[in-house]
C-alpha cells in the first residue's frame, strides 16, 4: 500500500466515525455543482441572490426525486441538508422549510382532501416554495400564545385566518415576491363557537406567481446577509381555507360542529402540531456541524499555506504559532465532538421516524415548545450553533481581512449560525426549558461517575463532567424543595434559579459531548490495530477536547474541593502536550473531517491562495 492510499484509507475511517450512514449520500450531491444554477454566480443579498437560491432549490429537488421522497428516507433527508449548509446556507434553510417542515406538516398532519392533495403535489415538485409562519413580531414566547385565529365556518366547512391586530404579524417567513408561487404552513388558534380548541397547523396557499392570495397583505422586510432570503411580514384578514388545509392529525368537526381531539389537551396539541420540529431540530444540528467541519478546514488550510515575515523567524506558516495551534485546533476538536453527538443524535432520529410520536410523557412547556417534542435533539442543535459560530468566527479572525470575504465561505457559516440561534428554536429558551426539566424529572438521573485512577485524562475529564452535573442537579432540586409552596408564585420562585438551569442545560450538553467522543473511540479502539494511524490521532484530539473542556469548569471544581490547584497547573500543561500531539497528527485529522475541495470553492483554503483569490475577483480594470 502506497503512503497515498493509505491517507485515504484512514481519511475513509474516519468520515465514516464522523458522518455516519449518511457520509456517501452526501458525496453523491456533489454533482448537482456542475449543474447551471450552481455555477451561477449572485450577490450576497437581493433579488438575485433570492432567485438564484430557489433555482437552486428546484434543482436539487429534481435531483433527489422530488421533495416526497425525501420523507421516506429520513437519513438521506439529513444528507440533504448538510451538503446543502455546506454548500449554499440560504439553500439549506429554505429547503429545511420546504422538507423538513412543509412537507412533514402537509403528510404527518393532513389527511387527504382536494384541496391538499394538489398543494402537496405542487411542493413535491417545486412548482411552489414552502415557508413556515408561527413566530409573530410582537411578543416574546408567541409559540406559546398563538394569537392569531382561525374561525371554523359551519355553513361552508372552512377556516378564516384573522391577524387581531399587528403584533400578531407572522415574523420572517420568506414569501416576499419572487415571481414564485409560495405557500405556508401557516399556526393558528382554532375558535369553534366561542370555543378555544388550541393551536393547529394550517397549509395556506400565499401567493402564485402573479399574484397574493385575497386576505394576506405581505410587507417586505429589509435585507440581511445572514443568510438571506425574502423574508416578511404576513397579515391575515379574513383569509379562507377548505377544510382539508386544516392539518388536524387525528381530530375533526363532525357535521353538527362538534369539535374532537383524542389528545384533549392544548399543550399536547400544541407539542403534536409542532412536532415537525423534531425534523428541523436534527437537520439544523446536523447540517450546522457540516458547516463547521468546512469551516475549520479553511481555518487551518489557510494557516498551512499562509507565510509570515515576523522577526523571531521570516518565511513560516502561521500555523507553526502556538496562538494559531491554540485557536484552530481547540476548534477542530470542539467540531469532532459535536460530529460524534450529532451522528449517534441522527440515529436516534431515523429510528424515531418509523415509530408514531408519543407525547404522554412530554414534559409541558413553559418559555418555548422545542425541549418537550425532544430534549436531547433540541440541545444538539444548540450545541452545533454554538460550536459553528465559534468555529467560523475564529477561523475568520484568525484569517485577518480574507475572512471578511464572503467567497471564502467564513461569514456565511458564521452568519448561518447566527440565524440560528432562533431558528428551530430559540437557543436560550430551549436551554431553560431543558434544564427546568431536568431539575423536576425525578426519573431523571445523572450516572455516578466511574472510578478513574488519573482525574487529568480523557476518563478523569468525563468523570469530573458527570461529577459537576451531578452537583449542579442536586443543589437546584435542594433549592426548589426549600421553596414554601404556598409563599411565592412560579415566577418568583424560578426566575432567580434561571441563570442557574442555563448553566445546568449546558453542563448536560457539555458531558453528552464528553460521552460522544469517549464512545467514539472507544469504538475506534475495539476495532482498529495500535498501528492504525487514526487511533493515536483520535486520541490526541479527545486528550485535547478532554483538557479544553475541563478549563472551563476548573473554577466550579476548585471551589468544590474536586480538584485542587495543583491539579489545575496539570490540566494546562497537559493541553500543551496535547496541542503538540494534534499538530503531529494533523494531516490525519484534517483529511478525515475535510469535505471534498468541489464543496469548499473558498480561495484561501487553496495551496496557492494568491492566484486563486486573483482568479475568485472580476474583470481587472
């Protein structure tokens, strides 16, 4: 075997570990690239990019056999969506909407009818572009108090959607004018007879290419360049709906009028009618990672090929700096953590998919839906924002003025996360709910951790993880026991502890990433041959990951008596052996997370980066 081949084969090994079972969907995608709405090129924002984008949309669509198919294929929907992040992130977040959410809503919620059965035709082949509207502009937690209404007419079996007044405008759905029939999946408030029979999906016809449906007003909102698209705000005055865009699950409205939910329970109503956000959840959480994977790469591609004239020593590589190394390579190991989570979370998911959702268990929301439909897929998500926006904004620091390029991929990524921080679910909402949650979850429990006789190594970190988690859990339940029930109501007896649940959300999250990366290699280990050369290099990234993660806590630890400061001094001068050892290893683990070249097309993560930035420019003048 070649040295050549055998890069490959361990790059191979480990893309596997990282993608999962979706790795060869994804490469599958690549050839859409030499497809004409690929190679076109637009501005960062405005019309044409928007145009380009749903061209965009539309190809892909066709490529993969229509939006439909992907509904039967869980896994090879989330390939979609990775490659797409990866490749285009306003393509991606509207072709999330478009499969993850539109068409989920239309075939899980609805049942067939004459009006719906077309709709979901339409979308299947992208004559019209999904949206989604449940977010409304004037009140914070408003997936939690729908205002906005829809009246069941007795006499002709339809809904009207009224907008009460314009706070309850729907906020960033994209269906500003295109010259594209859009629809919408549109939340609602359903009032039968005076009744409130809770909050219900709609799938609403918004505008063809000609013109808007009677009864919306759209406003076109500004531009942005994170992640931009034709976004507004929508109204409803009176708008009429048939009966089978009701997406009612399994309720109804026999003859007489009589309302029926076997649910019979507005937060379980709300959790099933929202229940699409598992799709979006795991497809952001997914799709986010991908992004960071592409962005380390340019990151330390960059760095590799980048020389300095500096006088300790003139003509070397930045990445021979220790800042450099310290930087990029505590985020090439944060982004190895979170693949590891997101392909055991994207498992659970297609497993998921074959089974009907069942929310007798479901813990009820209180600041935003997202944690009760899944806990675990909605802190994924919020790990893999977290992790891009770190990953693509130190990558794009760390690059000086060619991050600020949007050719080379940097500030798209980061802008992609930035928009997440809402999208598919508000990051610090999800973060309150969970850790409410796990406070009040007496089932709930913390694993003890196991016995490990070095506490500074990758076992000790994790140990040290579930030690804290365990102590955070315990103190909070101590503080809510002590609380005299009849003296305070809800607020004031949890708005003091809510700084305290984020930093328990977050220590559940950070240990589930600890535990991703242990298991990771530990499968590596009970496979491979001490030669294997992804083995010692896998085990400098985890030593790395172990060390940086332990920094951050070391505070909580000292202060606990858990580790002392000798202790601490160790925990640094290990991350620096380990920083050596991932700088020996690196061409391994570079090549492993890499996506192909074809995908990048970023001009710095190019070994002759000055001809390529020429060649990225216009017309020389």
């Amino acid at each position: 075997m070649t040295p050549d081949q055998a890069a490959t084969d361990t790059a191979r090994l480990l893309r596997q570990l990282l993608h999962g079972d979706t790795r060869f969907d994804v490469d599958a995608l690549d050839g859409l690239l030499d497809t004409p709405p690929f190679k076109r090129s637009a501005p960062p924002c405005g019309p044409e990019r928007h145009t380009r984008t749903y061209d965009r949309l539309r190809a892909l669509g066709e490529w993969v056999g229509g939006a439909n198919a992907l509904q039967h294929d869980p896994a090879r929907l989330l390939a979609v969506l990775e490659w797409s992040a990866t490749v285009d992130p306003p393509l991606f977040l509207a072709g999330t909407v478009q499969y993850a959410v539109c068409v989920a809503a239309m075939t899980q919620l609805g049942r067939p009818g004459a009006y719906l059965d077309p709709l979901i035709d339409e979308v299947d082949r992208h004559e019209t572009f999904g949206s989604i509207m449940i977010t409304e502009v004037g009140r914070g937690n408003s997936h939690l108090a729908t205002r906005t209404e829809a009246r069941f007419d007795p006499a002709t079996r339809e809904f009207t959607l009224r907008t009460p007044d314009p706070t309850a405008a729907k906020f960033m759905s994209h269906v500003a004018g295109t010259g594209r029939a859009h629809m919408a999946i549109v939340y609602a408030r359903l009032l039968l007879a005076g009744q409130d029979c809770g909050v219900f999906p709609f799938a609403v016809r918004v505008r063809d290419p000609d013109r808007i449906t009677d009864g919306i007003h759209i406003t076109e909102l500004p531009e942005t360049t994170s992640v931009p698209l034709n976004y507004a705000l929508v109204t409803f005055d009176n708008t009429r709906v048939p009966y089978d865009g009701w997406l009612r699950d399994d309720a109804s409205i026999a003859p007489d009028g009589e309302f029926s939910d076997p649910l019979g329970d507005p937060d379980r109503r709300l959790m099933r009618s929202l229940s699409v956000s598992s799709n979006a959840s795991t497809g952001a959480a997914a799709a986010l990672t991908a992004a960071a994977r592409a962005a380390v790469t340019i990151g330390i591609r960059h760095s590799q090929h980048r020389p300095t004239m500096g006088r300790l020593r003139a003509d070397l590589p930045v990445l021979d700096y220790r800042t450099q190394q310290d930087a990029l390579y505590g985020v090439l190991a944060e982004v190895y953590a979170c693949s590891f989570l997101v392909t055991r979370i994207k498992a659970q998911y297609v497993r998921q998919c074959s089974a009907p959702t069942d929310l007798s268990a479901a813990h009820r929301p209180v600041w935003a839906p997202w944690a009760s439909v899944s806990r675990e897929q909605a802190l994924t998500k919020v790990a893999a924002t977290r992790i891009l926006q770190n990953a693509a904004g130190v990558c794009r620091e760390r690059a000086g003025a060619q991050g600020l390029l949007t050719v080379n991929r940097l500030l798209e990524y980061e802008g992609m996360a930035q928009v997440y921080q809402a999208a598919a679910g508000d990051n610090l909402l999800i973060r309150l709910d969970a850790g409410k949650q796990l406070v009040e979850d007496l089932t709930h429990t913390v694993p003890a951790p196991a016995e490990v006789g070095e506490l500074i190594s990758p076992g000790g970190v994790l140990a040290l993880a579930l030690l804290r988690e365990r102590g955070l859990l315990a103190e909070l339940r101590g503080r809510i026991e002590g609380v005299p029930v009849d003296e305070k109501t809800a607020f004031e007896t949890w708005n003091p502890l809510l700084p305290d649940l984020v930093v328990l959300a977050d220590a559940h999250q950070q240990r589930l990433l600890l535990q991703a990366f242990t298991e990771a290699v530990a499968e590596v280990e009970s496979t491979a041959t001490d030669q294997a050369p992804h083995l010692p290099a896998l085990h400098a990234l985890h030593t790395l990951y172990a060390m940086k993660s332990l920094e951050q806590t070391l505070s909580w630890h000292l202060e606990s008596g858990s580790l002392t400061s000798s202790d601490a001094l160790r925990v640094h001068r290990e991350r620096d052996r380990a920083l050596d050892d991932v700088h020996l290893h690196l061409a391994v683990l570079l090549d492993g997370c890499a996506p192909p070249d074809v995908r990048l097309r970023a001009p710095m993560a190019e070994q002759d980066v000055v001809a390529a930035l020429f060649a990225s420019g216009g017309p020389t003048t």
